[in-house]
C-alpha cells in the first residue's frame, strides 16, 4: 500500500509539473488575444465619416470615441465637414444611429461584446445650434435605451454617450432640459466652471493655440507643466480632456507628442490616422 500510494504521488506530481510549465504559455495566448481585441478607449476617430465605411472602421480598428459632423437640412441631420458635400442620404441616423443600435442589440447591450463602458459618439454642429440641437434631441429620442441620459440631476449609463460639440448657441436649450440624452463639449474656458461633469463631462480644445510644441526637439518644460495642469484640474472634476489640431502625420514627432499626452494622462487621442493610433496604443499602454 506504501509503494502504491506514493507511486500516485509521483504521478500526482509530475502531472502538476508539467501543467505549471504548460500553463504560462497558455495563459500568454489568452493575454494577448485579449490585448488584441480589447477596446481602445483613448482613441478618437476625428471627422470619422470621411472614412470608406463611416462607423466600422473606427469599431474595427477598437476606437471608443467616434466624430460626426452634422447639419440641420430641413428636419435631417446631414453628415459632412463641409456644405459642398452634403449628400441626403448621408444622415446621422444611417450612418451612426441605426447602425449603433443594431450593434449593441446583437451585443446584449454594448457596443463591444462583454464591455459595458458607454462609447462616446461627438457630434459637432455645423449649423445654428439651438436649432440643430433640438432637432438631434428629437432623432435621440428615438433610441430610449441607446443613449447615456441626465435625468433631474442624475446620470444613468447607456451603450453610447452623445457628446455635442461645434455651434456653442446648442448649450442655452441643452441646460433648459432636465432631461436630456446628450452632454456639452466644454472648452478649457470652462474648465473649473460651476457647470458640472454631469452636464460637460469633456473638456476639448485646439492644441495649437495652447502650446507651441508640435513633436519636434525637446518638450518645453512650461508647456509639459501646463499640459499636465490642465488634465489634472479636469480630472479633478471627473471630466475627460481632447485636445484637435495636434500632429497626425505618421513620423517621430507625432510618436514624441503622442508619448507626452500618453504620458500626461490624457483621455481622447485625436486621430484620422485609424490603424496608427491603434498600432501606437497598443504599442504604449
């Protein structure tokens, strides 16, 4: 009974061995299938819609911001960065909305499978904001169960967060509401203002008219200091912080400048480069 018992020992044993040196490999496989597929939630897609197929480039290459520009033609909400390209069947409902919605109704509430974090959806307003906005309420409205919502001084999570940008005449009807499925873009003008992250959860701004530094030579060290600054007082509120205009072609010094806002802590990387960023981000975090 001795020698049987600890025969069984030994193959007890050796079996373990060998699964501890089988395992570690394993277990990097899955580690890096899911650093592979996992969302990027820093990248932002910038003018998205200019892309061969609005939306799903963004969702294929992982971005978990995306920006559409929208104007008010009759009652449509016509995409485009500018009014010589307005096409009517481009419209923010075919291009984004409905193709959201079905998207997160195949994935059991999400935008990506198994991540419940809200992908945000910026829309900016090319055309008188007041108007356009209460028009892009009522297309929300639509999709009671899409959208992140502010309801009488609360914040209940949905699949996608809609964020208004552009014409700043849209914030006067957006803070009449008390109940509303979209949140303002602040600028750093309104960073520390009384207006909460409930109402501007993102502090966005053009980066060349705020440093000088463009990812050639050293970083000034004012200019690093000020950067981190800002971020740190926006988190400070729980608000996340976008700077557009920054260097986007593909060279050492888009990599030095995007290492610095890596570094700073910054939440949205502005991109139309899709794969670079996602190559950089996976790259760096």
């Amino acid at each position: 009974m001795a020698l049987t018992t600890r025969r069984r020992a030994l193959t007890t044993l050796g079996a373990a061995l060998a699964g501890s040196v089988a395992l570690p490999a394993s277990r990097a496989l899955a580690g890096e299938e899911k650093h592979r597929t996992r969302p990027l939630w820093r990248a932002h897609a910038h003018n998205d819609y200019e892309h061969p197929r609005p939306l799903f480039d963004a969702l294929d290459h992982r971005f978990g911001s995306v920006e559409a520009d929208i104007y008010l033609v009759g009652d449509q909400l016509l995409v485009a960065h500018d009014p010589v390209d307005l096409d009517p069947t481009r419209t923010l409902e075919s291009l984004y909305l409905a193709p959201l919605a079905a998207r997160v109704k195949a994935n059991h509430g999400s935008v990506y499978r198994g991540y419940r974090r809200p992908v945000q959806l910026l829309i900016d307003i090319k055309t008188e904001g007041s108007s356009t906005y209460l028009e892009l309420d009522r297309h929300l409205s639509r999709y009671p169960h899409l959208f992140t919502t502010y309801a009488h001084g609360r914040v209940r999570p949905g699949p996608i967060t809609a964020v208004i940008s552009g014409d700043r005449a849209a914030r006067t009807p957006m803070e009449a509401q008390s109940v509303r499925r979209a949140f303002y873009d602040g600028r750093l003008t309104d960073l520390g203002s009384a207006a909460p992250a409930a109402f501007i959860p993102l502090i966005s701004d053009n980066w060349t008219l705020n440093f000088t530094w463009l990812g050639d030579g050293p970083f000034p060290d004012a200019e690093r200091a000020k950067l981190r600054g800002i971020i740190e007082a926006a988190h400070r509120r729980h608000q996340k912080v976008r700077f557009w205009a920054t260097p986007d072609l593909a060279g050492p010094a888009r990599e030095a400048l995007w290492g610095e806002l890596l570094a700073a802590g910054l939440d949205y990387f502005n991109t139309d480069d899709l794969a670079g960023l996602e190559a950089f981000l996976d790259a760096h975090e």
